[in-house]
C-alpha cells in the first residue's frame, strides 16, 4: 500500500472497513468505519467515513460480491478449459508370428 497516494489508501481503508462489518451483519455507520480504521492503525476522516456509510448498503456490498465471485468462477473455468494437455503418441504393436514367438521363448536357441 506504500504506492498508493493518501486518498487510495483511505478508500481502500473504509472498503474493507465495510467488507468486514457486512459480513460481520454489522451496522455500517461511519463510527464503525472509523473504529475499524483505528484498530487497524489507519486514520480515516469523518467525512469518507460518512460516504462509505452511506453508499456502502448491505445490498450493495451483496450485489458487488455476487458480481466479483461470479466473474471469478468464470474466469477460473475458462482457463481451465483452455488448458492443453499433451499425450504421447501410443506405438502400434504387430502381432508377431508364432516363429517370432518361439525363438523369443527360448532364446533363438532353435
């Protein structure tokens, strides 16, 4: 998160601050927001605290996940499907002759 400027670092603060009380079914209120960001060691101002609270609705943050495991799993699928997998080739045998046989059973002896 070092790369990240002051203002990607608050909203990715306060996104996962919501993404754990939702899943937590806890109310997202901006204090709730804030007490996650302090536990956290992070500061975040009132007034994002008070936007994430806001336009982070439960139904949201449903839809959102639905969204993002959905595009997942489809995304897994189809790089599975377009695995190759590489088979050697199999060798045909022919039948060898009676002869053949004999003189491999005993050694070419007769």
């Amino acid at each position: 998160m070092s790369s990240l400027s002051a203002a990607q670092k608050t909203e990715a603060v306060c996104t996962y601050a919501a993404l754990l009380l939702h899943d937590a079914q806890k109310d997202i209120t901006s204090a709730n927001i804030q007490a996650l960001a302090k536990a956290a060691g992070a500061n975040v101002d009132k007034l994002s605290a008070d936007i994430f609270a806001k336009f982070a609705t439960p139904s949201l943050l449903d839809t959102l996940i639905e969204k993002l495991t959905t595009v997942g799993a489809v995304s897994g699928g189809a790089a599975a499907t377009t695995t190759t997998t590489t088979v050697a080739p199999v060798e045909e045998t022919k039948p060898e002759s009676e002869e053949e046989e004999e003189e491999d059973a005993f050694g070419g002896l007769f």
